[in-house]
C-alpha cells in the first residue's frame, strides 16, 4: 500500500490489519506515535514505544509492482474476483 495524503505521503508499507467498521488500515511503519510508558518495577527503566496508527482506507492506494493501481470486479470462472483496472490482472 502507498499512503497518497497526510504526514506519511509517499511511503509505502504492508498490511498489519483492516479495521471495516471504521474504515481504517494499519500499515507497517507508517503513521507512527510514541508512547512514555514508566517503569513497571523498581530499578526499572521506562521506555518509549512506537506503535504504527490506523490511517482513514481513502488516504492509501493498492500498489502492483511499484505503481498504485485502482480496483475492480470481474466475474472469472463463475467467481467475483478482484482486478486491477490499468492492467487487468487479478489481485
């Protein structure tokens, strides 16, 4: 996926998971805010974590290769598939 708007424009990630109720994608290192989290025991150093955020699903493009491409159905073989629609490939 290839973020196309926000602080993150330009990058490109995989997949870590879909939120469809909210219509949200996680991307593996995009979209990243930092946590302070304290010491959980005594003698214990605190730690900053990084954890990568939901971005809104119209504010990332499907890739192939290295192009974004928009989707499409087709019906192959009986089957409702997926397709790319500048090459018409199955995704």
């Amino acid at each position: 996926m290839k973020v196309i708007a926000g602080k993150d424009k330009g990058k490109t990630g995989s997949v870590l998971a879909i939120h469809k109720v909210t219509n949200q994608v996680t991307i593996e290192g995009l979209n990243v805010s930092k946590r302070h989290q304290k010491a959980t025991r005594k003698g214990s150093a605190g730690q900053i974590i990084e954890k990568s955020m939901p971005l809104n699903a119209s504010n990332v493009a499907l890739m192939e290769g290295d192009k974004t491409i928009r989707a499409g159905y087709a019906v192959k073989d009986g089957k409702k598939v997926r397709i790319s629609r500048q090459s018409g490939n199955t995704i």
